[in-house]
C-alpha cells in the first residue's frame, strides 16, 4: 500500500489529468485534489477547452468547506481572465491555506504570476512536486503554447532491422496487437495525423481512431507536393474526419479545385518543388493544431526528423528480420556517429513479444 502524503494526492491529481489526454485541444491536462483534515472534499480535472479548470471542479465539489485545505494542483493555477476567472484568486477566495504545485504554467499569461499571487495573500505555496512526470504530461501544450508550433510525435513500427515493409511492400502486420492498440490511444491523443501522399497510395488508410471505446479521430494531414492524391481516396471521400492536404504553390489548380470541392482543405506551403515543411508546422499551428502523430513512410518520417521538427520519437519493434530496404526513417544520414541524432529521456516498454523505445531527440 502506497503511504498517504504529498506525493499521494499529487499523483492522483495527475493520474486525473492523464486520463484527460487528447480532449483538452490546445489546453493542458490539469488535476486538482482539495484535502482537509486528512479527508479529500474535491477532485476536479479539466476537460475540455473552454470548460471549467481543475481547480473550479474541485472546489465546486468541496461546496464551501475548502477553508484551511491544502489543494495539490498539477499546473500553476492561472493568474489571468481567459475564457474562465483566474484559479488562483478562487483558491484565494474559498480560504485554502497551502497550494502544492507540480509545474509552473509556461504560458506567458501565467509564468509564475499565478503563484505569485497566492504568496501575496500569505498562502503556503511549493513547487515541483512530481515535476517531470507533470512536464512529460503536458509536453504538446507546453511546445505549442511557447512556439504555436504543433508538438510532433513521430511513430513507427519496425522490424528489428528497422523495416517498415518486406521488400514486396507487404506491411501487414508487423507489430502485435497490443502495440497496434497503443497507436490508436496515441491517435485520440494528438489533435492531426500525418502520413505522405505514398502511404496514402499504397495503403489507402483511413487514419481515424479505432479503440475498445469511442475516441476522437485527428485531424487528417496528407503531405502532398505534386497533389497525386486521388480523389477517390478515403481520406478524401470517407467523411471520417477532416482532412487537410499540404502542397506547393506549384501544384496544380485544377487538382486543388477538386479536392476543395470534395470538402479537403488544400494548404500551399512555399514554392515548390518540395512542401516547405516549417512553413507546413506553422499553417497547422495557426489553425490551433497543437499535436501531430507522424506515421509517415521512411521518407517523410527522414525528412520531418532532418528538419528538426520531431519532438517525440515512439518506436514499435517485432522480433522479424525482413532484409530490403523499406526503411523506417529515410535521410541522406550523417557521415560520423557524433553527428547522430541521439534520443534522451528514453522509455522503454516491453509488450508481450514486441518492445516500444520512445524519447526526444536532443536539441543541439
Ligand atoms: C489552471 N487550471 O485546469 C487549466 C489551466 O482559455 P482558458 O481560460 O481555459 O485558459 C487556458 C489557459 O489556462 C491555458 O493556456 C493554461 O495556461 C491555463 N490552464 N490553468 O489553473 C486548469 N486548464
Ligand atoms: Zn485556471
């Protein structure tokens, strides 16, 4: 049995918050617990943009009686009018005595200033309970609130030679269910999915979430240079989900008329001949795209890798050795091993007879 402290409740929190991935959009997960007298009088998670934050719930549910409790937050209560009042003045108001926090909010509407406005009001205040596991959490929020740039998780099931196909093209099926399953949460949990114009040729996928329960379907981006996509594709035709297709200005018109007429959004990012792909990060930001799963082909994934536009690496691998070369992540390569890109804060997990290596890609 876990002992009851700081840590207990603070873990609760997050474990709230973690259920929450994927519904928030462009908002982080947050939890909150209320704990008096040993006794918890309110739970609260924010759920969905424009909803009720954390905090709000948690005390609504502690009805009046938060005066001399300790509120363990998983996110900096605001400090700012957004589309609700600010959480620290609330917390101020119902008479908490000590706020445990786990991460500051990077938002530059808060940074800090939540926090400084509880300590004004002589309320116990500690930061970093938890810490990582809070930043881990809130990874795609934090990018996308600094940068309105979309947090870029790039996923790949391999073999252990690091193939995506046979040498035929045959794909089907390289990971085991249990890791097929995992890509679907990670579908519900990004706000758009992207994939090359060739997997749409060869696979023909429709790219929605398929779980045990509902979940939400992402937003379907086709990097397209030459617009080759047909029009009876189903990510075209399937009404499955919106889709995007990012191209050139060099595209042709005709095509774009098309596939806008088809309800496909078409997006020119630079000249041409290849899509300017900052210039495609940037567009899907400023439509509030916050996180993109890639399951690019070797090419794509090579290139977004290449341009330092991947901020999570997840790779699947199944013990098969198919030889050819489908590679998972295409590139010219660098020429010595100092110049690798090197993942960091590595997670490994082991499932069933398939293993899943997820980490960063370290900045230099
Ligand atoms: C908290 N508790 O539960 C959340 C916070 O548009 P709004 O009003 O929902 O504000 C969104 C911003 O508020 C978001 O960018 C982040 O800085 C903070 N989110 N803060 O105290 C919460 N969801
Ligand atoms: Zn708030």
């Amino acid at each position: 049995m876990d002992t009851m402290n700081d840590e207990f409740y603070m873990s609760l929190a997050l474990d709230m918050a973690q259920r929450a991935q994927g519904q928030t959009g462009i908002n982080p997960v947050v939890g909150c617990v209320v704990v008096k007298d040993g006794v918890m009088i309110g739970l609260g998670t924010h759920l969905q943009r424009g909803g009720g934050h954390a905090e709000v719930h948690a005390l609504n549910m502690a009805a009046g009686q938060a005066q001399g409790s300790t509120a363990y937050v998983t996110l900096e209560p605001c400090s700012h009018y957004g589309k609700t009042p600010p959480c620290s003045q609330r917390l101020i108001d119902e008479g908490v005595t000590r706020v445990v926090v786990a991460c500051e909010d990077p938002n530059p509407q808060v940074a800090g200033r939540g926090v400084a406005m509880l300590r004004e009001q002589g309320i116990e205040v500690e930061v970093g309970l938890l810490r990582s596991r809070a930043l881990r959490l809130n990874e795609r929020f934090i990018k996308y609130i600094l940068t309105k740039q979309p947090f870029v998780t790039l996923k790949t099931a391999s073999t252990l030679d690091g193939k995506i196909a046979t040498r035929t093209g045959d794909s089907k099926w390289i990971s085991n269910a249990e890791a097929r399953k995992i890509v679907h949460t990670l579908r519900h949990r990004h706000q758009g999915i992207m994939v090359g114009v060739n997997t749409v040729l060869a696979d023909n996928p429709t790219l929605t979430t398929r779980m045990d329960v509902p979940g939400l379907n992402p937003l379907r981006i086709v990097v397209d240079s030459t617009l080759r996509i047909p029009l009876d594709a189903k990510v075209v035709s399937d009404g499955g989900a919106p889709t995007v297709v990012l191209t050139t200005e060099a595209a042709d018109k005709v095509k774009a008329s098309a596939l806008a007429a088809a309800g496909v959004q078409v997006i020119a990012c630079g000249p041409g001949p290849r899509v300017d792909l900052h210039k495609a990060m940037t567009a899907l930001g400023e439509q509030e795209i916050s996180s993109i799963l890639l399951e690019g082909g070797g090419t794509l994934n090579g290139a977004m890798l290449e341009s330092g536009l991947v901020d999570r690496v997840i790779l699947f691998y199944a013990p098969k050795i198919v030889g050819g070369t489908a590679g998972t992540i295409t590139f010219p390569g660098v020429e010595r091993m100092r110049d690798a890109i090197t993942l960091e804060g590595l997670e490994v997990e082991v499932l069933g007879d398939n293993v899943c290596i997820s980490g960063t890609p370290a900045r230099k």
